[in-house]
C-alpha cells in the first residue's frame, strides 16, 4: 500500500479538486483506492455526495480501529472509497495533542486499511500544526499545489524550513502547479523560476478552469463528468508522474 | 452481507415490473446496459474443473474462481486467451495456473452472451446506495439463442448496507428467491451436454471380483481402448503434446496386460494383438522423444550459463524441424489401413462376452485371485532386481529395474478396484517414489546419449558449430551430475520400498487374501 497526502499550508490552491480527481482516477486504473478526508470543511465529501460524519466523532477517528473502520463509504465508483470527514475534524490538532508520541497517531489510524487497499490519498486541512507533522510522517509523497504567485512561493518556503527543522525527509514532497492561468506573464516567469529553485517540482501544469469550479454542482470528479476536458486530461497527466514518484522510484 | 447478492429469475418475473414495485420506494435510475460475451475454457482432461476452477473471459478480461462461488480469486486484460500456461502474462494468475494446466492446452468449453442492464438506487442526494443488475444469459453460437439462466444480482455499497438489507427484504417479498448453488458454468456444461471431469487418463475400473479373469481383463482392455480412441482423433489436431502422450501410455497399458495377465485369451490371439500393438507404439517414438526434449526447452536453457544459452538455440530449432515432420508422418500412419484394420479388430475381439466353455488355464478364474497371484510375483521381482543392484551397480540393471516396477504400478492400477482405496493409495505413493528415482535416472542417460548422438549428426554452419557444441557440452556435463546424485539417492529410495513393513504389507493385501480364498 503506498499513501499520499495532498497537503498546503495555503487555502484555496486546488487541494480538494486534486485529491478527489487524482483518487478517481487512481481507482479508474484499478487501484484500490481510500481518499481520506481529514479537512472539517469536508469539500471532498461533499463532493462523493456523502454525508460527513464519523462514528463517535473525532474520539473514534483517534482511538481508530473498528469505528473508522465502519464508517468508510463506498463511493459511486468502482475501486474507490471514501472516508469521510467530520465538522469534528476542525478539533483533531488540539486532540493528537493528548497522546504521548502524538506525531505517530496517525499511522496508527490508517494501519487497518492497509491489507485492503492500494493507494490511501489523504485531503489536508490548510495549516502547518500536529496534523501537518501526521501526515508529513506517515505518507510515501506529499503532494503540494503550488498557485505560481509570490505569495505562494513564500508559503512553500516556510513549510519547507518547517520540515528542515523537523528532520523531514524533503526529497518525498513533491510540487506540482495549480490555478494557472496561461494569460498572465507573472505565472510564466514564476513557474519557470520555481522549477529552477525547488527540488520535486512534477512538470504538469492544472490550469484555471470553471469545468473544475463545476465539480461543486455536479458532485462528481471532474473526470466522471468531462472525461474528455483539458481539465481531466490535466489531472491524467498528473496522475502519470505520481505514478513513477509513488511505485517505480520507491 | 458485503458480498453480492444473486437472485434466480427464472420464476418469470419481469425487469419492468420489479423496478416499477421498487420505485414506489427507492430512487432508481437506470445507468446502462449491453451484451457481454463470456467464454469458458478447460483442459481436455478438466484438470481446472477437478481443482474447484473456473477460468473465464468477460470482454477484454480473464477471470478466475472458484466453482459455485461468485468472487474473483484473480483477474488480467487480455486479448486473446492464450493456449497454453506457459504463454500467459507473467504474474499471479499465471503463477497459480501453471502448475495446475502444466502443457495441456486450454479449450474453449462453452460461449455464453450475457444481456447486463444495471440500475442505481439513489438517496436523496442522489448518491448510489445499491446497485442492481438484470443479467439475462443466453447460449452464444447456437442459431436459436436460447435464454439458460437469468439472475437479479444485488450489489452492496460499503457504508450504506441498509438499504441493500432492506431491498433484499423487498425482493425476497415479491417472491424471488437467492440462488446459492447454481454454477452457470454447470448449468452451460448441462444445456451443451458435456460432462465436466467425464475424460481422466487415470485408470479407474470398476471391476467385480468374482467376475471371471477373461471378462475382467476385456473390461480393463476395453477401458484403455476407449482412452486410445479418445486422443487418436484428437492428436491431429495438435493443441498439445499430452494428446500423444496419453495416447501411447493406453498403448502401452494395453501390450502390458497382454502381455501379464496370461492364459485368459487364445494363445494365439494374444500374440497377434501383442506384435499390433508393439507395431502402433513404434509409430510415434519419435515424436514423443522431440515433445519432450521440447517441453523441456526452457529447464535445459536454465541449466547454461548464459553466455551459453543463446548458442543452444540451433539444437531447438532443429528439433523443431525434424517434429512436425514426425508430426505430420504419425498422424499419416494413424490413418493407414493397417492401423485402422488393428483398432477394429481389437474392438470386435473386446466386445465378443465371455463363454464359460473357454479352455484357456485362467479364463475362468475370479479375477481377484488371479490379480493377487500376479502382482504379488511381480513385486518378488521387482525386490530381487533391485537387491542384486544394492551389490552391483550396473546402468543396465536399474534400466531392468525401472521396467519391472512399470509393470508392477500397471498392475495395481489395472485391479485397483479389486482391493481398498486406501492401501492402495499407499502402495502406489510408496511405488512411485522408487519409480520416480528410478524414471530420472533412466531420462538423464537417454538425454546424454541423445545430445551425444546429436552432437555428431546437427547439420550446423561452422560459425555456430563451435558454440553449439560446447553448449551442449556443458549440458551433458549438468546432466551428468544430476545422474550421480540420483543414483546416489537410489539405495535409500529402494531401501524405503523393500522394508519388512512394506513386504508385510502386500503379503497382506494379495497373499493372505489368496490363501482365505482358496480355503
């Protein structure tokens, strides 16, 4: 089993929208496939038209086992499953707190599905806290979404001094660019400009598109709704270079 | 509950009135439907079917699982289904198939087409909580497509098992009932008219033990001629080697019986059938020694070193040539006069019944007691041979040995419905391991002296020659020392064979069974 994170320090760049059409078609390939929801927004729950809620809240998403277990949902498509986020969710850093090795809560949780599953992608909340330091030590390959402003540049480059300093392996974070909007010269520059800088930039390039916006009124991947769409075809893409980073290098 | 669920339509309910009862409750949207084309494939000898398989293609996609169960054990993409195990994709599949097909090749038993139309039951958020999928199978090929089955399948979505409890609750009330253990692969197998596990090579031969020696043994030779029917017609069609060699080994068993079980037929009858079948055997030597070299041609590669291995390549090649035109000679020879003329006499010779009249010393004889007499004597043999090699290590004599302890497992196999499953059994597990060391050993030196043989007569271009030579030096030499340690082992095998406790065991089995017989 390989397991991925969708990870950003930053709001709003496209977490979401990777995860669920990266997962989709993940399972499409016939990879057993679990896409994790720990955001308290639960936009990818949303967005599989499940209802979002756990067992016992975030207690039972702590104490793992049986009742995260049963609260995984079967989603529309074959190979792919979901588990669900909870409004909770929103007070699962103060909770990781309590244990003692707090950092390693989360393999923990996720042990279970091991056996059943080839791929576990998990959709990160925006922030760097106890959570981040989960997911950061329990995944093969992080993935950021990188929107190619200065602000976003700025944000990568906190997080990866907060890795620094936390021993993190960074050669397993990857970045990838997101929202770009190919009329804006500043994007062009930054882009070329990043990849020049930071190590694991993936050369796939997720435009600005509304079909993806969309994804909220049809609550499906856009890759189940468009097939055929740049958008789709974008995210196939991006799908194919993880695939090396995830099951050929490692 | 995880698992789908099958419900058996053939009760006349209809797809329409089903969905419009449901809808009354549930949200039903209908998703697709289209036609699927499945086919079946086995060995001739069922050797998937004897191990609970079933081997599928559905479109584009190999499955593989258990008789009467629905869930996969394994799944490829494929195009074509491949004839034989050796050519599958690499991988568990074919890991898990090999070593039950071996090099038979795989047929193609029944094509079914199976009409699939699927419907989604939706919660209110229009999320899929159930699926529900009319499959209506039909017989593939046939002019008058002819509907053999049709099944109401419930699949479950994790999470939302509800609602498959309670629609489960629905259809059971609406009069459907689950089919639990229907195989669509048996019901095909029953509408075709084929008898999955009817052919097995294995001698299994009812037989009374009071029936007299005469009547029994035309039973036995009657057996072996129904498996030589069986495969002659099929040899011409070459799918693979065992057709052949299944063919030979009934031959075999026949001039063996012929040649054991003495004093039932006329004398000279028996000596006309014995020089017929030593002449049909002939007719495919060589063929069967090229399957074999063949069939091996990936171990023999494994044994060189690899900068040997591709200089081999001329020895195959040749071989290749020279077995489709011992190929196209045997099956040339099965259609002659002579050997069609031998086949019909020997039938209308089987089917004469037994005349209590008949003169022969053991015609009459209870068959038991005439099986217990001759394989008893044959294992004194056997033990003498092989203790005067335990002294003498001759090749010529373990060759002897190898020969004798073929006749002896004949035996036993021929009268083993005479005696006790069990013990049987044990006796021939016990046989075989000798057998076994001994068979090796006997292969090895006719591969040795093959290559020898080969060396001298491989019409090669002097570029190759060298190269080809050497390789097949170096396997000679492999050979060789695998020789050794096999007739290192043979003392020990042989020792587990001769132990008093075996010896006792057969007295056990055929002497004193005799002796309360004749009293």
């Amino acid at each position: 089993m390989k397991t991925l994170a969708i990870y950003s320090n930053k709001g709003g760049v496209g977490k979401t929208a990777a995860a669920v059409n990266l997962s989709y078609i993940a399972a499409a390939n016939g990879m057993k496939t679990l896409i994790c929801d720990l955001d308290p927004q639960s936009s990818a729950t949303y967005y599989f038209r499940v209802k979002p809620r756990i067992k016992a809240g975030v207690q039972g998403f702590l104490k793992g086992g049986k009742k995260v277990y049963k609260s995984v949902k079967g989603t529309d498509y074959e190979n792919l499953d979901l588990l669900p986020a909870d409004f909770s969710h929103r007070k699962l850093d103060v909770s990781f707190n309590r244990f003692k090795r707090s950092n390693n809560r989360l393999k923990k949780i996720i042990a279970p599905f091991k056996s059943e599953y080839d791929l576990i992608i998990f959709d990160c909340p925006a922030s760097i806290s106890t959570l981040a330091e989960n997911i950061l030590n329990t995944v093969d390959c992080t993935l950021v979404p990188l929107i190619p402003t200065p602000l976003s540049v700025r944000t990568h480059q906190q997080l990866l001094s907060f890795c620094n300093k936390r021993k993190f392996d960074l050669g397993r974070i990857y970045l990838f660019f997101s929202m770009v909007d190919g009329r804006k010269k500043v994007h062009h520059d930054l882009m070329t400009d990043i990849a020049g800088n930071f190590q694991g930039v993936l050369p796939v390039i997720i435009p600005y598109l509304s079909l993806i916006e969309k994804m909220g009124i049809y609550r499906e991947p856009v890759a189940a709704f468009a097939p055929k769409s740049p958008a789709t075809r974008a995210y196939g893409d991006l799908w194919h270079k993880l695939e090396e980073v995830l099951f050929f290098y490692s | 509950m995880r698992n789908n669920l099958k419900f058996n339509l053939s009760g006349g309910h209809s797809e329409r009135e089903l969905i419009r009862a449901l809808a009354q409750q549930y949200t039903i949207k209908k998703q697709s439907d289209g036609t699927e084309r499945h086919a079946f494939y086995d060995t001739f000898d069922w050797r998937l079917f004897n191990k609970s398989l079933v081997l599928f293609t559905s479109g584009n996609r190999l499955y593989l699982r258990k008789l009467y169960k629905n869930s996969l054990i394994e799944n490829i993409d494929i195009k074509v289904v491949p004839v034989l195990a050796k050519d599958f994709p690499k991988g568990r599949l074919k890991d898990r198939l090999l070593p039950i097909i071996n090099m038979r090749a795989l047929i193609e038993l029944v094509v079914l087409s199976s009409r699939l139309t699927l419907y989604q039951v939706l919660n209110q958020d229009e999320k899929t909580v159930a699926r529900l999928f009319f499959e209506k199978i039909h017989l593939s090929n046939a002019g008058n497509p002819k509907e053999i089955a049709a099944y109401l399948w419930l699949k479950p979505v994790k999470g939302y098992l509800k609602y498959s409890q309670n629609l489960t609750k629905r259809l059971e009330e609406s009069g459907l009932t689950l089919e639990r253990n229907a195989d669509l692969l048996s019901i095909a197998m029953q509408v075709t008219g084929q008898k999955p596990g009817s052919y097995s090579a294995k001698l299994n031969i009812p037989l009374n033990p009071e029936m007299p020696a005469n009547e029994a043994t035309k039973t036995i030779l009657r057996f072996l001629l129904q498996i030589i029917k069986t495969n002659e017609v099929a040899i011409e069609h070459d799918r693979d080697t065992e057709f052949l060699h299944d063919f030979r080994i009934a031959i075999r068993r026949t001039r063996s019986a012929l040649g054991q079980i003495k004093n039932v037929f006329p004398q000279e009858t028996t000596e006309r059938f014995k020089r017929d079948f030593a002449f049909i055997g002939k007719l495919s030597n060589d063929l069967r020694d090229q399957d074999v070299y063949l069939l091996n041609e990936a171990a023999y590669k494994s044994m060189l070193p690899l900068v040997l291995r591709d200089d081999i390549e001329p020895l195959f090649d040749y071989l290749k040539k020279e077995r489709s035109k011992s190929f196209r000679k045997v099956v040339t020879s099965l259609k002659t006069d002579r050997y069609r003329r031998i086949i019909r006499d020997w039938e209308s010779f089987l089917n004469v019944p037994y005349h209590a009249a008949a003169t022969e010393q053991n015609a009459g004889l209870p068959i038991i007691d005439l099986a217990s007499i001759i394989i008893y004597k044959q294992y004194r043999r056997a033990l003498k041979s092989g203790n005067r090699i335990l002294e003498n290590t001759e090749d010529e004599m373990l060759h002897r040995l190898r020969i004798t302890c073929k006749k002896l497992r004949y035996l036993i196999e021929f009268f083993s419905g005479l005696y006790p499953r069990k013990k049987i059994e044990r006796l021939i597990r016990q046989l075989k391991k000798l057998q076994d060391n001994l068979g090796d050993f006997n292969d090895l030196c006719v591969q040795e002296e093959y290559l020898l043989f080969m060396a001298q007569n491989l019409p090669l271009t002097s570029r190759q020659s060298k190269n080809t030579l050497v390789a097949m030096g170096s396997l000679i030499e492999k050979l060789n020392t695998k020789k050794q340690i096999i007739r290192k082992n043979f003392p020990k095998t042989f020792n587990n064979f001769s132990s008093p406790q075996n010896q006792q065991f057969f007295i056990e089995l055929f002497v004193l069974k005799l002796k309360k017989a004749l009293s």
